[in-house]
C-alpha cells in the first residue's frame, strides 16, 4: 500500500486539501501578527463562527453558495467589531495582555456558539455539482476536495496580486518594513492595517464555511485548527505570503502522511518539523521582518 502510486496521489491531494484550508486560515493571522504585532488567539473562533454561520444561512436558504458568498461576509463584520472594542486599544499593551483577552474570547465563541446552535455536531451539504466523486487513476476521490483545492490556489494567486503588484500591497508590505516610516509620507497606516484585519476575518470565515461540508461543524472545532495554524505562521514566518502558502504545504502534508505512515506518532511528527525549521531559521522560512 505505501509502495502504491495511486495510493499516495490520493494522500498527496488530502495534504493539498489540508493545505489549502491552513492557508485560507493563516494567510490572515500571519499578516496581522507581522503588520500589526498582535497576538490574535481567537482567529480560531473566527474560523468556527464562518463554519456556523454558513450552516445558519444554508438552513435558511437552502443554498450552499449563497452560504458560502455570506458567511465570510458575516464573520468580517464580528471582526470589525472585535477590531473597533478591543485590538485598538490592544494594540500597544503588552503582549501577555493580547494573549489572555484573545484567549477569553475564545471562551466566549464556544459559549456564544453553543447557546445558538447546540453541542450537537452538523454538517453542511456539499453542493449538486459536487456532490459525485470524480475517478483518479482507478480511484474515487471526492470532487469537493479538488474544489477546495483550487479556491486556496485562486486565492493566493489573488493575494500574491495584490500584494506584490497594487499600491496598497506596497503599503501593507512597507508597513511590516518599518511602520513609522510610512506614517511619516502621509500614509494612513491604520486604515491599512483595518482592512488587512477585515481581510484576514473574512479569509478565516471563508474557510470556515468551506470546511463545514468536509470537517463537522461543532463547538470546539476552532481549538484544533488553531494549533495547526500557528504552527504554519511560526514555520512560513510573520507577515508573509509565500511563508504561509509554504508553511500550510508542509504542515499539511506532514499531518495527511504522519496519520498514514506513523499513526501512533502522527500527533508529534508536526511538532518535530517545527523545531527542526526553528532550528535552521529561528524566524521561519520566509520572514518578512529580520528575526
């Protein structure tokens, strides 16, 4: 079985599937921790709440794709509100602070979470015209998954756009550079910083919705997540896109093959890759600020 080709095509695009998710998820935080130097624990809960969300608006409309369109759009405007309340007075203190106030609203999600939905586990259905699982080399696969796949492909190619060939993409990567120096030229650097905020909540319900058809949608599924997400930014490095794109690659797949090949030690083999890349680049892989 591990000798078979086809066998690891299909673990092959299981990683890619994780992968995907990890980044829609990462992108996000990994930017915002490295423009904004905050800790944001709770971009987890942000995650569960587009899953939810998306679950709320397909009950009511019976349509995955009007889900799937306003989820984002729902978990983006809880982030606005989380941002105006609480990260701008936050974003000076220290960051023992950011932890245990992100943290506390991870508490207040689940509890938020389970007094609206339940503790029951749901799920989303998958739209019709991906509902059939597609034939790769002899094997079914579900065509949902490539979906997911090429929705993280699309979005980064979009970032990386954005990023490296737009006037605001200049502005956010020269803010990561050296924040009071773009002050300095008249640039509004809050205003950049909001919507890269906004822009990472609504990537963090993006892929929350997306994953409500594959992973089940319960109270606690944010925790989970989390880790792996951290790990991805602390291994692709703060503020960078192709630090997350890679980051989530490698985790993604050393979580999809560590089940497979060392189940019983699949839980430490990401840990072990953590430390190894730590080792090498204490920053990660492709930090934007210098370590």
């Amino acid at each position: 079985m591990f000798t078979d080709p086809t066998f690891l095509f299909i673990q092959t695009l299981n990683g890619l599937q994780l992968a995907m998710l990890l980044f829609l998820l990462s992108v996000g935080l990994s930017v915002i921790f490295g423009l904004m130097n905050f800790i944001n624990l709770a971009h987890g809960t942000l995650y569960m709440l587009g899953a939810y969300f998306g679950l709320w608006v397909y009950v009511n409309t019976g349509s995955f794709w009007v889900a799937l369109a306003l989820a984002p759009i729902g978990v983006m405007v809880v982030g606005m509100v989380f941002y105006v309340t609480l990260i701008k007075r936050l974003r000076t203190a220290p960051p023992l602070k950011q932890v245990l106030v992100t943290f506390g609203l991870i508490f207040v999600g689940l509890d938020a979470v389970r007094m609206s939905w339940g503790n029951l586990s749901k799920s989303i259905p998958t739209p019709d015209v991906f509902s059939q699982s597609v034939t790769i080399f002899g094997e079914i696969y579900p065509s949902y998954r490539l979906f997911i796949i090429g929705l993280g492909v699309a979005v980064f190619v979009i970032l990386y756009f954005v990023l490296e060939r737009t006037r605001i993409g200049s502005v956010i990567r020269a803010g990561v550079d050296d924040r009071d120096m773009v002050s300095c030229l008249g640039i509004n650097v809050d205003l950049a910083f909001f919507g890269v905020f906004c822009i990472g909540c609504y990537l963090a319900g993006l892929s929350g919705a997306v994953a409500g058809a594959v992973f089940p949608v319960e109270p606690g599924m944010d925790m989970s997540i989390l880790i792996l997400t951290l790990i991805v930014v602390v291994v692709g490095g703060l503020g960078s896109l192709k630090g997350a794109v890679v980051g989530s690659l490698m985790i993604g797949m050393a979580e999809t093959f560590g089940q497979v090949f060392l189940p019983q030690f699949a839980s430490v083999t990401i840990y072990a890759l953590m430390v190894v890349v730590l080792l090498v680049r204490p920053g990660g892989l492709f930090p934007t600020r210098a370590a």
